[in-house]
C-alpha cells in the first residue's frame, strides 16, 4: 500500500494534473509526514509532592495552548509550583477515542479536572495551591458516543 502511495505520488507529481489544489484533496498523496507527538514533560515541578497536571492535547490544538499559557502564567506571577505533562491523544488509540472531541483535557494527579478551556483564575490558584479539589464537570468519554447510537 505504502509503495503505490509513493508511486502513485510521484506520478501525479510527474503530470501536470497535480495541483495544490490536488495536494490538499488528497493528503496521503503528498509526502509530508506526520507531525510529531507532542507527548512529554511541559515543565516539572520542584519536588514529587507538589500537584502534577496532565494535558490532553495534540499538535496545532490552539485551545491547548491557550490552557497551557493561562497555567504557566498562574505559575510564573503565584510562584505556585506544579508540575505539567503532555500527552498527545494522537498517540494513543484509547486515549484518541476517549478525548478526540474534547480537547484540551486537563486531569490533576490521575483524576479529571476540566475540559475546553482553564477555570477562573481564582480556582486555579485555589487548586494548585492546595485547596479543595473538585472536578469541572463530567469527564468526557466520546467512546461512549458511538455505543449509544
């Protein structure tokens, strides 16, 4: 399959029938790659005790970094410390299932926290320094879309 891909491309690249417009139809024709996991350590925080945050997220996820510039910023002016991860739902069929519509999904420690977009400020610096934990609505599960139909 990987062959007549490549061949395929290099024979519309090869007549004058291949386009940009032809390029953005159809994406497996081109031969650019992948973008790479955006899975990984974001910042770490001081010590194992402090709150460790998860991201759900892939690459070019606007509202990600959105969510990621409101928390480094609670850290940066609070001096609050925690740690943050990154895992790109891309790379994990279950997690892709689970998330694909709901992006950016933070938990705190293994538990949910909030989806789509940070809490007030007020809350973040609340949780991250130490308040009471509660989860921001339900936990999204979009596998569990498909069952229900």
């Amino acid at each position: 399959m990987m062959v007549r891909a490549m061949m395929l491309t290099g024979m519309l690249r090869a007549s004058s029938a291949f386009t940009m417009s032809t390029a953005r139809s159809f994406p497996a024709l081109t031969t650019t790659k992948r973008s790479m996991s955006v899975s990984g350590e974001i910042w770490e925080g001081g010590s194992e005790d402090l709150p460790k945050l998860t991201l759900y997220t892939k690459y070019g996820c606007t509202l990600c970094d959105k969510v990621v510039d409101e928390l480094r910023s609670v850290k940066e002016e609070t001096g609050i410390d925690f740690g943050l991860d990154g895992v790109d739902i891309t790379d994990n069929f279950e997690v892709f299932d689970r998330y694909k519509y709901d992006i950016p999904v933070v938990h705190y420690g293994d538990e949910y926290w909030f989806k789509h977009r940070s809490p007030d400020r007020e809350v973040l610096e609340k949780v991250l320094g130490g308040g009471a934990f509660e989860p921001i609505g339900e936990q999204p599960d979009s596998s569990d879309a498909k069952n229900k139909k």
